[in-house]
C-alpha cells in the first residue's frame, strides 16, 4: 500500500514492535458490538485504523470503535508523521516556511532538525500537552527525486517545480496512485515565472520568446541579432537536473519543436547563475522571477510590438507567457489528518502572506480596475482585424464599464479544452472566494476571449464555450456558495482583446482565456 515507510514507522513508534517482528493484531468493536472487524492493522493515522481482514483491507473511523489486541496504539501519543520530497527550490524557503505558518496557526511549536542523510524533520509540539503531535519530515533535492519517492511509496507529497510529465502520470496509473494531474491529487502552492536576465551593464532590454528559442538551439549565435553588440551569446541555464532547468524545454524549446544544440554553462544553484551573468555583459539566462538576483529581465516582445514584463500581476494573471506554478502532487489515498490540514492550510490568507514573504507570487485574487487596464484596449484598437468591428469593440467597452479584472484568469493546456495545471487550481481557489460571500449582491461575468487563427465568429463561439465551461467549474466546486446571492453570467468577446502577437505558440496560448470581471 502507499507510504509503506511512514506505515512501518508508525508501527515502530505506536506499537512498540522491534524491526522484524509479527504482524499486530487488532479487533475493532463498535459501541454495543454490533460490528466488529478483526485483521493485522496496516495503518494508523490518527483518524483511521487500516486494517487487512479476510475481506480485504478496511479504513474504520477510530471515534466510533473500541480496539482491542496488541496491536492497539496508544491514542493519547499518538505523532502523525508526513514525508515530503522534492524541488530544491521549494524545500529549502517556501515549504519551511508554509510549516512554520501552519505551526503558528495552528498553536503549535516548529522545532527544525537536520537529519544525517541530507534531510529536515520539523517536530511540531503542543505547549498545553507538551509533547510532540507531528513530525513532517522534508527532502530537498529536486522534481525527478521526488517523484520517484512518492513512486517508491516513500513520501506522501511531492514538491514539483513543473508540472507533471506524461510518463510519470502513466507509471503512477500504473502503481495504483491515481491521477497526478487531477484537481484532487494536485495542488498549486505559489506561482513564479521563467525569466530571461542579462547583466545590468548589457544593451539589449528586450527579446522574442523565439528568439530565446533559436539561442538554444544555435539559430541565432551573436547579439547582433537582437539589437546588440557584435559578441557572441554566452547561455547559463538551470541545470536539467532541477525542475526549473526542465522548464525550460517544456516552455521555450518544446512549442517549436526545437531541442538544445548550443554550448551552455549549467548551474545547480540559482544564485550562481544571477553572479555569473552579472559579471558578464555578453551573457543571456534563463532563471526564475524569484532568483533574479541582481540581474536585470529583459522584456518579451514580438512582430506586433507587445510587450510583457514578468509582475507579480502578469505571472498572477497568466498573462506573462512564460509562467510556471510550483506544485504539491499527493498519491489517491487518505493522508493523515495533519496532512490534510496542511493542504487545507494552503489556501488560507495566511498561507498567501508566507509565501509572498518567501519571495514567491501567491494565488489571492486581486481586482484591477479597468481605468488602470488602457494599454490593453488601445492594444486591441491597434492589433483590431477586419473582422473586429467598431460595433464589437464598444459592445466590449459597454459590457466591462465600471467592472473590475480579478488576477484568477484561466487558460488552457495547448491544444486541448483541459484547464492548465494553474487555471485546474484557480477553479478551487475562485471557488473558496465565492464561499466566503465576497461577491455577494455584486455581479460575476466569465468572459472568454481567443485567439486570432480562422474567423472571428468561430472564435467567439469557442471562447463563450470555453467561458461557459470556467463557470461550471468554479461553481460546481463552490458546494457551500449561495449562488442566489451573487449574479453570474458568461459572456465572449473572441479575438477582440489580444494579450500577445498571435504569431507564436507562446502567442496564441496568452490570447486563449478566460477572464473574470465583477462589479
């Protein structure tokens, strides 16, 4: 089963079991004995007993039975233990911090333990009880290693900082763990985004994402060839080891069917990349928005002129191309009690506040005025085709006067109606809002917009579709939301108000959304 390693440590620490020794048996009573269920207990959490029987394993909900056998824990010291691996990059800042967030919150003491294999155990003790309750126990290396953990059944989260491959999803089908991709078994932590930085002494401000690509991949060689001086291009990049370093094929290489062909300096630390490219004024990497350094990012740009810088709006919006969630993945099985409230942690206010203060984007919903949004409609009066009339365009002004953008868009996975790893998130994360009656006596519109390939009628089909499928979503997940008190429609407006030239993949991706505006 899952977590056989947490599973034998419970047994350790519970039933006082020396290594090796005889399988525990337990009865399980209900009050009255009515029913009874004997077996070897498998599991204990907490919450539930896991018990192989003659019929199987059964999960029983300790509070409504008695245990009787020597393999009873003892439920007044009971310490719930939750293995996590993963991402460097999450390990080492932001979930250290998440748990002393949740610590704190929960009026727990976090005590931090190094361990002698690499490793964090982080002991969370009641000062009332005194006595530890939790031992979340932390491996920090990268996205592969901690996939193959959770693969191995020796951890229970995954810290991913990429989403999920196609072959790990089909081996984890195939080890029973589920769907790692579904909204249940996958959970967007923080944001962050891809960056391409220079040296603050370079001369060159901006850059096309497939101009970025044709670096890689040795198409374009001197700076030259993006309005800089006659030097060659010197590439740092993450290592391919890191979850960032595959990023980088996933987002700049993977959409234009390119691969990496130039000499390139990899970096482990991030850190090390943001000296390196400093100290050198004919250097280009590729890092993070939260390990910049002192490096300065050069802007995107393309044919028509758009331009997008990485904010804490734009990456908050998906509206920066090169976006990139940070993620906890968790197998198809209960996790501990203290696991589950961890999880639920994550989308509180104060789980936001940490990770801002990690120096990661977090997920809160933020509302843009429309006043503050006219660089984007004088880009749709500019980029207007002939098939976006005047009429479309003040339909558009009509229907957004007075209302507000909030930062939750939704975008889609390339060429599928599937919602994006981020966008799968933002529908749990709307929904909670709805739940809290923010948008209560005030009017919610899912606006879907396209982009600018085939007619323009098609395309405003498509995207009110798409809209129309955001809305069911965020309301199917919003279960204790009165929706009587809150009006909510869809609405599209196609190709009309465009994000990014629809020349490139990375194009076409921006412009196919799904936007909310409230008023």
């Amino acid at each position: 089963m899952i977590m056989l390693r947490a599973a034998a440590f419970a047994a350790l620490l519970l039933l006082g079991a020396a290594a090796g020794a005889a399988a525990q048996s337990v009865t399980l009573t209900s009050p009255g004995g009515g029913v009874t269920v004997s077996g070897d207990l498998l599991e204990f959490d907490g919450e539930f007993y896991r018990v192989d029987t003659i019929y199987g394993p059964m999960t029983v909900d300790a509070a409504g039975v008695g245990c009787e056998g020597n393999g009873c824990p003892d439920l007044s010291s009971f310490v719930s233990e939750l293995f996590i691996s993963g991402s460097a990059r999450m390990g080492t800042v932001l979930v250290p911090a998440l748990i002393e967030g949740f610590a704190a919150r929960a009026g727990l003491r976090a005590e931090r333990r190094l361990q002698e294999d690499g490793g964090t155990t982080y002991l969370l003790t009641d000062p009332a009880e005194r006595r530890v309750t939790a031992r979340f126990h932390l491996r920090a290396t990268n996205t592969d290693e901690g996939f193959a953990d959770l693969l191995a059944t020796e951890a229970d989260i995954v810290m991913a900082a990429r989403v999920v491959r196609p072959e790990e999803r089909q081996r984890a089908r195939e080890v029973g763990l589920g769907d790692l991709s579904s909204a249940r078994q996958s959970r967007v932590v923080a944001l962050d985004a891809l960056i391409p930085v220079v040296s603050t002494s370079s001369m060159v401000s901006q850059i096309a994402p497939e101009d970025m690509a044709g670096v890689l991949s040795g198409r374009v060689i001197n700076w030259q060839d993006l309005r800089g001086p006659d030097a060659p291009v010197v590439v740092h990049l993450p290592s391919p080891a890191l979850g960032l370093g595959q990023a980088v094929e996933d987002l700049v290489l993977r959409p234009v069917d390119q691969r990496l062909t130039v000499p390139v300096e990899f970096h482990l630390d991030l850190d090390d990349l943001a000296t390196a490219v400093q100290a050198d004024p004919f250097a280009l990497g590729l890092t993070s928005y939260s390990d910049a350094g002192g490096t300065r990012a050069l802007t995107l740009t393309g044919g028509c002129d758009f331009r997008q810088q990485a904010t804490r709006r734009t990456v908050k919006t998906e509206d920066y191309p090169l976006t990139m969630p940070l993620l906890f993945y968790m197998p198809a099985k209960r996790l501990p009690k203290i696991g589950r409230d961890f999880l639920n942690f994550l989308r509180t206010p104060s789980a936001q506040l940490v990770v801002r203060r990690s120096g990661f984007i977090d997920q809160t919903p933020e509302e843009i005025a429309l006043q503050s949004q006219g660089d984007r409609f004088t880009n749709a009066i500019l980029s207007a085709g002939p098939e976006i009339t005047l009429e479309e365009l003040q339909r558009m002004t009509r229907r957004l006067w007075g209302m507000s953008r909030l930062t939750t868009s939704f975008r889609f996975e390339p060429g599928s109606v599937r919602l994006d790893a981020q966008s799968r998130s933002n529908v749990q994360q709307l929904a909670e809002v709805f739940e809290t009656g923010r948008y209560d006596a005030r009017t919610v519109v899912f606006i879907g917009f396209s982009d600018g390939e085939g007619a323009a009628r098609p395309n405003r089909d498509i995207a009110l579709q798409r809209a129309e499928t955001v809305r069911k979503a965020v309301q199917r997940a919003a279960r204790d939301a009165n929706f009587e008190r809150v009006t909510v429609r869809v609405d599209a407006f196609g190709e009309a108000l465009p994000m990014a030239c629809d020349d490139t993949p990375w194009g076409r991706d921006a412009n196919r959304r799904v936007e909310v505006w409230v008023r």
